[in-house]
C-alpha cells in the first residue's frame, strides 16, 4: 500500500536562508499586512527605516527592537549597542531598555544569568540608559540564549532624522568603518580554530575586543552630526554596508554611486573576512554610521567627529533613482552587490 504524502510540511527547498527576510519578501509582508492607522505615528513600519517615531507633546518617542542571535559571549552588551544605535540615527538620545531574555534549560546557570545582567547594566550605564523591565525565561529547544531587546528614546521635533530623507546632490559620510562587529563575532565565535590555523592570542583578543575598540555604538557618532544639518543616517547591521546602503536607497527612493576604494575596512577585518572568505561589504557592520548630508556640510560633519577622535570619510554621493544603486571599483563602475542574508552565516554553517 503506498504511504500516504504528508502535504502538511514544507519541503526543504521551500526553507528560507539565515538571517533577516529578504528585502522583497518584507516589502510584500509590509505592503500586504496594515495596523490600524494613528496620526500620531509619525514614521510606522517601512523597509530600510530604523525605528518608529511616535508624536508626544513637545518632542517624539523613538522604538526599536532588535534581537541578538549571532553573539553570544557578549550578548548584553550586544543587545544594548545595537538597539541604542538605532534610536541614535534618529537624531534621538536613547533613554530607557528592556530585554526579553531566552535561555537553553540544561545549559542555564545562575552564573550565566548573572553574566548577561551585568553586561546589560554595564552598558545601559556607560550611555547613560536606564533599564526599565523586561522577562527572562530557560525555554526548550534552544542550544544558546537569545536576548530580544527595547530601547526608546526621545529626540526634540526639529532634530527628527529618517533613513528616507536623503536628496539627490547628498554626499555620503562612512564613520569608522566597516566589519567591526563581524570581527568580533568571528574572533569570539572561532577562536580555537583560529589558534589551530596559527592566529596569535594578542590578535584573536584584539578581534574580540572590536566591540569596545572601535567599539559597536554609533551613539556619540549619530548626536554630533545631528548638531549639524544631515538629511538621514543609517547604521548598517545585518547584510552588512552593502544592506545598509540599499536601505537608504529603498527608503528614500534615489540612488547611490560608492567608491569602493573610500570605504575603510580595518586590516583586522580584512584579514578574517578573508580567511573564512567573506564578503567584507556583505558582513555585519555594527559600529560603522552612515549620514546623508547636504554637501556643502560633509567638511563641517567630518571635522566635528574628527576633533572627538571618530575617524570617518566621504564614500559616495546620492544621485536620482533612474541612476541605479552603482559602485565604482579599480575604475570599473558596476551594480553594488546586496542582499539581506549575511555573510557571517557561512561560519555557522
């Protein structure tokens, strides 16, 4: 008798990749499944903004959430740096946290436990955020914790800034640079590999420090710009500055044109991105600013984060939508390769 096909569950080729939706996919979810509407949202839920922006009396509430589900040594403070600086590239000072916490039964001790809230308070106090709640469980079926984390902030009304808000003759400013958090992922995620493939301990440790040095936040980056004229700011995470740089692109409706050789890739970055043959440009990039400012205010921008030690440099220019999302390399001018799946996913594979 021929068994009977179970049409129930998906087939394996239907499974979507690792990592965040893919662009088009979340835009159709976006577009398809609408809330009640409510005047006094002033930014809602759309592709490539990050945070919402609420109307309240004399300024706006800014909300975010963003989980952690790569790190996992370091987690709280992950968890903080990434949902901070999202509230930040609003122009908005982050104020208050909360954090669901998720942990693995037969894995979870009090000493974790104990680790994780330390690591939250720590960073919560370093920028000044208060913790304000949130709930922690041991739940089945995990092989690691995962923090889902809040953070809201306030920003005053004339100093809002949107991913949408970049205009064609904008020039664009990269802080830091880029595969900071990669780095450390890798560094944190692989470091008894790399010691057997004859990576020095001093190197491995400064990898996984990139965290603090240059460090994840673009807390100060985003507020010192903001005393200047920007017309957006992203902060590029998961697909690394290539995702970002789409983003901007998708929610402000132009294009973009990047030299490829402007964008800083520290050597550290480069040389694990190489040995575990990742994109740099596709990697996760928490740590690195992008801003969208008029041109005639690129120097002054520039000039303020320099004079308080961030280091940073103009990598392109914002052009009309009918111009495409193009990258200039070695002279050679072609589409930017992007995708919303992140490199770093091969090293888990």
């Amino acid at each position: 008798m021929r068994k009977k096909t179970d049409n129930s569950r998906p087939d394996s080729k239907s499974w979507l990749p690792l990592g965040k939706l893919d662009f088009s996919l979340l835009d159709k979810m976006l577009k398809k499944y609408q809330s009640k509407s409510d005047s006094r949202v002033i930014i809602g839920p759309k592709l490539g903004e990050d945070a919402a922006v609420i109307e309240y009396q004399d300024r706006y509430l800014v909300v975010k959430t963003d989980p952690i589900t790569f790190a996992t040594e370091e987690i709280g403070w992950y968890v903080v740096q990434v949902n901070a600086n999202d509230i930040a590239t609003r122009g908005a000072a982050p104020k208050w946290f909360q954090a669901t916490i998720l942990l693995p039964e037969k894995k979870t001790t009090e000493a974790l436990i104990d680790k994780i809230f330390s690591q939250i308070y720590d960073a919560c106090n370093k920028l000044n955020i208060m913790v304000i709640g949130g709930h922690t469980e041991i739940s089945y079926n995990l092989d690691r914790p995962i923090i889902v984390g809040s953070m809201l902030g306030e920003v005053e009304k004339d100093k809002l800034v949107s991913t949408s808000g970049a205009k064609p003759g904008d020039v664009i400013i990269l802080t830091k640079g880029i595969v900071i958090e990669g780095t450390s992922i890798i560094a944190r995620e692989k470091q008894e590999e790399l010691k057997k493939r004859g990576y020095q301990n001093s190197f491995i440790q400064k990898c996984k420090d990139f965290i603090y040095k240059p460090g994840l936040s673009v807390v100060e980056d985003a507020l010192l710009a903001n005393k200047i004229n920007v017309h957006a700011m992203h902060d590029p995470t998961e697909g690394g500055i290539s995702a970002g740089l789409y983003e901007i692109a998708a929610a402000s409706q132009v294009g973009l044109m990047i030299e490829r050789e402007e964008i800083t890739i520290l050597e550290e970055s480069r040389i694990l991105c190489k040995e575990y043959n990742l994109d740099p440009l596709r990697t996760i990039a928490s740590g690195a600013l992008l801003i969208v400012a008029p041109q005639n205010n690129a120097n002054n921008i520039i000039a303020i984060l320099n004079r308080n030690g961030i280091k940073s440099s103009l990598i392109g220019k914002i052009k009309e939508k009918s111009f495409g999302i193009k990258m200039l390399s070695s002279g050679n001018l072609a589409d930017l390769n992007f995708s919303a799946k992140d490199e770093i996913t091969k090293i888990f594979e």
